[in-house]
C-alpha cells in the first residue's frame, strides 16, 4: 500500500523555490540534502502524505542523464483556494470545469502548476 507520495521537481535555485512553497503553501522542510557535486537537495512536505524534493538541474543532468527534465503536470487541491488565488503571484483566471475550479500559477522560474478546489456534489 502506498502511504506517501514524493515528486522530485528540477529547477536552477534550489533554495528560491524552496522559499516560495514555504511562503505560499507553508510547505515544512524536511530535509536538506548535501549531494555529491556539492548542490543542495531540499524536501518540503506539505502533509504526512505529500512532499515536493528539489533538486538542481545541473544535477540531475549530471548524475542521471536518462530523466527526463521537464516539469510534470500537477493539479494540487487545496482548502484555502480562494485565500491562495489572492495571495499566489501570477495567477491565472480561475475556471469551472466538471464539477472542480482551478487556476494556473508559476513558481519563480516560470514552472506552471494548477491549484483545484472540488465543488460540493449535489
């Protein structure tokens, strides 16, 4: 059974991105790593069950040439989606697709997520 999900996220600046999770999302680190070509690698975890670990790109080119660099599309729910949508920089509209409201945002190397919020089921 799986009781946890990591999503490893390569960026440029570590430490930056680190700091807008925080900042935004109140994200916790949980660990910072030092790696073998002395870049740092910092998970944050967001709940018990959910935790975003950064490392640099430079590194992963390095050390694991086979993976694939391009950001993965993920859609975070969340119960502060309003508060988020106001506070969140670069925001996109906010929309009503199936039953679900979401809006784009990008962290600050231009990385795009989407935050969601389910709509009450009648």
């Amino acid at each position: 059974m799986i009781v946890k999900n990591r999503i490893m996220l390569y960026v440029t600046n570590v430490a930056v991105c680190a700091n807008f999770w925080h900042k935004y999302f109140h994200a916790e680190i949980a660990e910072t790593n030092e790696m073998p070509d002395k870049s740092q690698n910092i998970v944050l975890r967001f709940t018990s069950a959910l935790e975003i670990s950064l490392f640099t790109t430079s590194f992963i080119k390095r050390y694991s040439p086979e993976v694939s660099l391009t950001t993965p599309s993920l859609m975070l729910f969340s119960d502060e989606f309003e508060q988020l949508h106001k506070r969140l920089p670069n925001t996109g509209h906010i929309i009503v697709n199936n039953g679900v409201r979401t809006f784009n945002f990008a962290d600050p190397e231009g990385h795009f997520f989407v935050l969601a919020e389910q709509l009450n089921q009648q």
